[in-house]
C-alpha cells in the first residue's frame, strides 16, 4: 500500500512539473503572438495613413520583420531553456533520490 502512495506521489509530482513547464511555454508563445499581432496592427494602421508603397510603408515592414525575429528568438530561448532546466532537473532528482522497488 505504502509503495503505491510513493508512485502516486511521484506522478502527481511528475505531472505538476509537466503544467509548470508548459505554463511558462505557453505564456511564452502567447507573448510572441501578442508582440506579432501588435506590429501587424500597427503597420496596418501607418500604412493606412501614408500609403502602403511608400519609404515609409517598406520601413515599417522592414522594421516590424526585425522585431517578429527578435520576439521568434526570445521564444525559442525560453523554450529551449525550459526543457533544459527541466531535464536537468530529472536528472539530478533521480542521482539523489534512489526509489525502491
């Protein structure tokens, strides 16, 4: 009974870890939408006003692919070091926590 509770225990543990990870992923990917939603917008909204083939229509272009790039990159970092502080986590929990069978 006792061995059954600890795998529970361990699960319900595992999938809290799980949720955590894919909040800050999921926050992530939000806040990138968000930042590419808004220079859409926006760039919609200047080049209504001045034109869309103008210098300043290519300009906003321009500048709002730099930062979608910037936004892109931010996202993958924080993903990337989401999955690495997670398993780095798994693997320093399973060195100093010997589970018995």
């Amino acid at each position: 009974m006792r061995d059954h509770q600890n795998e529970n225990s361990a699960n319900d543990r595992k999938s809290s870890n799980e949720q955590k990870e894919s909040l800050i992923k999921n926050v992530s990917k939000e806040a990138n939408q968000v930042v590419h939603n808004t220079v859409d917008t926006s760039g919609k909204i200047i080049k209504s006003i001045t034109g869309e083939g103008g210098l300043l229509g290519k300009t906003i272009d321009s500048s709002g692919n730099i930062i979608k790039k910037v936004a892109d990159k931010g996202n993958e970092a924080i993903d990337k070091t989401s999955d690495t502080s997670s398993k780095a986590w798994k693997t320093i929990k399973d060195k100093t926590v010997k589970r018995k069978k």
